[in-house]
C-alpha cells in the first residue's frame, strides 16, 4: 500500500486497424489463488506508449479489487532498477514496513498516531525517495467488485510505474502484500489515442466535494472526471471517485457501513467485498490536482452514489446519492 504524504489490406481493414489503435486498450485482469493465498493482476501487456490510455480491469476473483497506478521517481529508478528489480524494491521497501507498522496498529497495540510516526520512520530509512521527491499516483480504475469489469482512461507520460491494490484478506493483510503488486513501463513515440468525450462530467475537490450532474439516463456514459485539487485527510491519503450501486440509497445504515469500509484505517475495513446492498461498479483512483481521468461504464436504472475513500465522506460532501430512471424499468 502507499500514502499522499507529505502503456497489403483492404481500405476496410485500414480502418479497423487504425480504430483500434486509436482506441489503445490494456487489458487486466484481477486473480485470487486460493492454494498460495495470492491475489494478482495478469496485464496483457507491461510495454505502452505515452498518450492516453484505456485501463480495462475485469475482476475475475471473488473479491473486490482496483488498480492504482504510481508513476516512480528517478531517484526510486536508481535506487531499485526497473520492471521485476523495481517491484522487488518496492515491496521490500514500502509494501512490507507499511503492513509491519500496520499489523500491531491494527491488532489494537499502539494508536494512529504512533502506527503513523513508525510508518514514516521505515519508509524514510528504506525508500526515502518514496517521501521526497515522491511518488506520484496517476489514477486507475476504482474500486470494482467481483465479476464486473470496468474502464478507466488516464493520459500517460514516459516513465516507469508501479500498480498496487490494498483491499484486504480477513487477516488484514493488504493484497499488495500477497502478490497484488505488478509494474509497466511507458516508453516510445506518443500513442494515436485521443482524449475521450465525455457524455457528463464529475468534479471532486477538497472544498466543495463531489459535484456532478444527477439527471443522468440510463445507458452508456463516459464520465470526465476531474480532480480540481488534491488534499491528504487523516488517513494519510488523498480522494478519489468511485461509483457505487445502491440497493437502496434512502438506506442510511448501508451508506454509513460503506463509508466505515472504505476507511482503510478501521477494522474489517477493505476486507474482501463492499458491504451487502453495495455493489461496486470503478471510477478513478486518487490523482494530483488538475488532473483528469475519464470513467466509462454503463448506467441501468436504479439507485447509485459517488463516494470518495476519505474519512468521514458524508462531512465533505464527497458521499452523494442519484437515481437513474428508466422508461417502465424496475430496479
């Protein structure tokens, strides 16, 4: 887990060809290896060209999962090499002083404060790069649940970067601890992508919240989402936008356990899947202020929310509540 401290023809095949490049999908898939206790990202590629790319994440497990992307720094580079080398310093650097700071916090030995102090220490002492200049998230599709597939576009610089998901098992052991932790590397002439066009937009800041439009219709959408800043909240993270389908939006207590899960900190948060009546359908991982990610996905009639993975959501505005309705469409 990481913090917010501180990739001779018919004129008809021409066509295709060019559409498809155009398009400029990666294709991921979430997995769980029950015998060797391992969750794991399979990506039909670690080699991309800059430019915009369209993340496909289909959660093949029974659990649910995202795909955070961390663009490493030079320093990180030098410090830990690159592809496999760099995921093997990661882990060992960052991924294994966050859940050995965290297991004693967590089992109720020490409090948040002291569990934070003892992060900061390890991670300055075995990846000071990690904290200054920092790694930078870039986003990736959000919070998707078991079985479902969702689509996240972000615009991609030349670099080397990290993926991880921090969902955890009932032993709340983070899954980027357990194999949930792989790399690309973005390199080349720029991609032929375009940016997508948006059929709503979603804006998200740490002084008005979430604001978007609630009169969207049932069907496809592409949603823009824009970050219009960036804050870290007591959790140490930043916000970021997930959608989420309600089986009832009036349903309060459901709303309040879907925020307390959210929040890594509390016990039994992350774990496994959403709590009942909340079904996870992506959005965007946290990114740096001014930047945009584009969210696509289909909308059936029915009840939803747009909720950021900060404490508290509700006090921030970041927990807001919309119906898609439909010409003679149940729920």
């Amino acid at each position: 887990m990481g913090l917010m401290f501180i990739s001779a023809c018919s004129s008809s095949d021409t066509e295709n060809e060019n559409e498809n490049d155009n398009e400029n999908v990666v294709e991921v898939t979430a997995t769980h290896n029950a015998e060797e206790n391992q969750h794991l990202f399979e990506m039909g590629t670690h080699e991309l060209t800059p430019g915009w790319t369209t993340f496909e994440f289909s959660n093949a497990s029974p659990y649910d999962h995202f795909f955070l992307i961390w663009k490493v720094p030079q320093e990180g580079i030098e410090a830990g090499g690159e592809g496999e080398a760099l995921v093997d310093h990661w882990h060992k650097t960052i991924t294994e002083p966050f859940q050995n700071a965290f297991d004693p916090y967590i089992e109720g030995e020490i409090e948040f404060e002291e569990f934070t102090k003892n992060l900061i220490g390890a991670v300055s002492e075995s990846a000071p790069w990690f904290l200054d200049p920092g790694a930078q998230t870039l986003g990736g599709p959000g919070f998707t649940a078991a079985g479902r597939t969702s689509e996240t576009t972000v615009n991609l610089g030349p670099g080397h970067y990290i993926v991880e998901c921090y969902v955890k098992n009932e032993e709340e052991v983070f899954h980027s601890s357990i194999g949930m932790l792989t790399y690309f590397d973005v390199a080349g002439e720029d991609s032929t992508a375009t940016e997508p066009e948006p059929s709503s937009q979603v804006a998200i800041s740490s002084t008005e919240g979430i604001q978007f439009d609630d009169s969207v219709s049932a069907g496809d959408h592409t949603f823009e989402i824009i970050f219009e800043d960036q804050a870290t909240y007591s959790h140490l993270q930043g916000h970021n936008v997930q959608l989420v389908r309600l089986a009832d939006k009036e349903d309060q207590e459901l709303l309040n356990e879907l925020a307390v899960w959210l929040d890594w900190r509390q016990p039994g948060s992350l774990v496994n899947r959403a709590p009942e009546g909340a079904t996870l359908m992506g959005g965007s991982m946290e990114m740096a202020g001014g930047s945009t990610a584009y969210f696509h996905t289909e909308l059936e009639p029915g009840d939803y929310a747009w909720i950021a993975e900060v404490p508290n959501p509700s006090d921030k505005n970041m927990l807001q509540t919309f119906t898609v309705s439909g010409s003679g469409d149940d729920m």
